[in-house]
C-alpha cells in the first residue's frame, strides 16, 4: 500500500464520520518514515490551575516505513484518532492508555469489528519490508568454538570497534564491511561491544553486497 497525505486524509474523515461521529477536526497531518513508531499524535501540553493539563497543537503522523496490510495501517490511525479525541475534547483518562482509552478501543472493535490494540508489534515479515538504504558498518565475528556474530558499527564508534574486539576472549577473527542491504536496518548502531549472534547460513544470504573494509 503507497500512503500519501491525500489518502491520509480521506482515511481520517472517514473514520471520524464512522465511528467518532464526526466531532474531531482534522488536524496537520504528516508522513513519517521513523522506525522508532507506527503510529504518534504529538502535541503540547500545558500546565493549569489545580494540577489540570491542556492540551493543544495536534499533529497526527504516520510511519510509512513498513509495508502494511492495509487495516492494519488503519488500526493504527484509528488508535492515534482515539488518543486525539480524548485530548482534544481535553479529557482526563487514568493513564496514556487508560480505562477511558480501553473503553473506546473496546467499542470500536466490537462494534466495527476492528483489531485496535494497546500497542502494535511489527511481526518480522513486516519488519523485513523495511527498505530503507543506509550505509551499514558490518563487522563480522568468528569465534574459536565456529560460533558466528556480527556487529553494526555506529560510524563514530567503528575505529574503536575495530580495535577492541579483536581483543575480546575467544574472539577468532573479527573482519569489517560495507553493505547498504536494507536486512541490517533491524541491528542497532552499537557504541559498544556487542555480539548479536548469527549463522553463516544466513550470512550466505546477506552478505552478497560487502564491500571489505580492510
Ligand atoms: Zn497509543
């Protein structure tokens, strides 16, 4: 599915005429590629008299980062709509996602037989569809017992990186590469030593790109 911020909006005046009877003016709407979220209603949130909030400037974002079955992209958007309701009409609830939050969730779902949920997990497939192209840092570590790991370098750690691990116990080789496949965009950017396991199988399989670094 292609989001754009045209479809974005029929989607939201959609679902705030089926199922939020229209009340929630749209707000900006942005197309994200975080990877950090799915889904985000920022806002500001100003402090009242008597320990009471206020909540203004919404604006409703999306990630367009992983490839979703569309009704699952639109959970999501009705999840972020139902936090938008609460705090726009300046409700109070008991936490972020709290009994009044549950209460509307659960309604949607019975009553339009929808699969909103607390909090969406991506399932790996979805996480595969990540298809960004980043420069990747890879290091790719032998041990002397034929175990296999490797390691993202964050760029600013690499020199660092490429010294100490060789000097790690049981280290048997550590060699470093270049790969701009999008398969390492799941692998956090490591400022320190850390060895995230692997198999040379599957390396066989990622690993067509390298571009050796030494
Ligand atoms: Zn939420």
């Amino acid at each position: 599915m292609t989001m754009t911020l045209a479809l974005l909006a029929e989607k939201f005046n959609y679902y705030n005429r089926e199922m939020f009877e229209g009340r929630l003016p749209v707000p900006p709407l942005k197309l994200s590629t975080a990877r950090s979220f799915l889904g985000q209603l920022r806002y500001k949130k100003e402090r009242r008299l008597f320990g009471r909030w206020r909540y203004s400037d919404f604006t409703l974002v999306m990630s367009t980062r992983y490839d979703l079955e569309e009704s699952m992209f639109d959970d999501i958007l009705i999840h972020e709509m139902i936090h938008y309701d609460i705090l726009y009409h300046q409700q109070h609830d008991t936490s972020a996602h709290g009994r009044l939050f549950r209460s509307k969730m659960q309604e949607i779902n019975r009553r339009y037989g929808r699969n909103l949920s607390i909090s969406h997990r991506l399932t790996p497939e979805e996480r595969e569809n990540d298809r960004e192209i980043r420069t990747h840092y890879v290091g790719l570590i032998r041990f002397t017992n034929l175990d296999v790991a490797l390691i993202v370098a964050a760029k600013s750690r690499l020199q660092f990186l490429r010294k100490a691990i060789p000097r790690v116990p049981y280290v048997d080789s550590c060699h470093w590469f270049i790969s701009h496949n999008p398969y390492f965009n799941r692998y956090p950017r490591a400022q320190k030593i850390k060895f995230y396991p692997t198999t040379e199988e599957e390396l066989s399989r990622y690993s067509l790109d390298f571009i050796p670094l030494d």
